[in-house]
C-alpha cells in the first residue's frame, strides 16, 4: 500500500516512521558574538527507529534568521529528516542573544 503522508510525497505504509525531537526548553541564551547556537542544550530527545542522534542532528534543519552579533530575541523552527525522507514535527524555539 502506498500512502500520502501529507508533505506531497507517498511512501510505503508502515514502512518507515518520523524521528522524534523534543526540547527541554522552548528558548535558548547565546551571548551576542557566538560562533554558533549549541542546539545540544535544548534537544531533549531526537531518535529515530533507523538512524542515530549523530545523524538526525546532522540533517537538523533550522527555518529563521538569528542574528549572533544582535541583542534580541529571535523566533526559529527545528526539524530534522531521516535517511528515509521522514520528517519530525516542528518545534518552535527562541533563540535569545544577549
């Protein structure tokens, strides 16, 4: 059986399910000036029934723009994708430079 997983692509049913992202905190601190946001200290949970946390975290895909070098607070939404295509749910998370 073919399904419509409702992200315009059909796959296989019960062939493959999403991974799971859960956050501990629904904002995250850098200091203005940061290299990077460590996206590690508000993932809670982020597994998959095929692939690792290592490779889920290399496919996180974050929607928004933070600026490191601005003081504000910027809204921003992670994903992430399994090897199969699967997507997680978005979750929504502020990052906050200061």
């Amino acid at each position: 059986d073919v399904i419509d997983n409702g992200t315009g692509r059909e796959e296989e049913a019960g062939q493959n399910t999403a991974p799971i992202l859960m956050l501990s905190s629904s904002n995250i601190s850098v200091n203005a000036g940061a290299a990077t946001v460590d996206w590690n200290s508000c993932i809670q949970q982020l597994t998959d029934d095929n692939d690792s946390r290592e490779q889920l975290f290399a496919n996180l895909v974050m929607e928004g723009h933070v600026d490191l070098n601005t003081p504000g607070a910027y809204p921003v939404v992670l994903y992430t994708r399994d090897s199969a295509g699967a997507v997680s749910e978005r979750r929504s998370v502020a990052v906050v430079v200061s």
